[in-house]
C-alpha cells in the first residue's frame, strides 16, 4: 500500500537492460583505454559486427611482475668442479 513511500526493498536489483549493458561495457572499454600509454590496434569487422584488439607484446604492469634475471656464475668455477684449491 505504501510502497511509493519506502521504495523497493533492499537487496532486490532492478535487471540491467541490453541498452543499459551496452552503454556501461564502452564506457569501461574507453575509460581503460584511455589510461593506457600504448593504445591497441582496433580492427571492426562489418560483416559480423565485431571489434578485434591487437594489444601491445608486453603491457607495463606485466613488466613488473617478470622475477629478476639470474645473476650467471663466472665461468673457471663451473668449468672445474673437481679441481681443490691449491695450499700455499
């Protein structure tokens, strides 16, 4: 009787229309990017309406997560492994 007043009930989600859907997956795709510093290749196929992304080799954040190189060992210790060191 009074529901104008109190509004829906809380948990209760309106669904999301194909328009709503539509105009939030842009706004998301624009907003990332735009925040990127190397813009991807964007193709559009008319034929089947799709969008196809070439993304850069390495994005910046990818960079950052490779583990260090390994320091290589100098090359007489690895060469003689059995020879003992000499006493004086």
């Amino acid at each position: 009787m009074f529901k104008f007043l109190f509004g829906t009930k809380p948990g209760v989600t309106k669904p999301e229309t194909q328009r709503d859907t539509f105009e939030r997956v842009v706004k998301e795709l624009n907003e990332m990017i735009s925040a990127m510093p190397q813009k991807p290749k964007v193709t559009v196929d008319p034929n089947t309406g799709s969008f196809a992304f070439e993304a850069p080799e390495q994005f910046p954040d990818e960079a950052l997560a490779l583990p260090k190189p390994e320091v290589a060992k100098s090359e007489p210790e690895a060469a003689n492994p059995k020879e003992e060191p000499k006493a004086a």
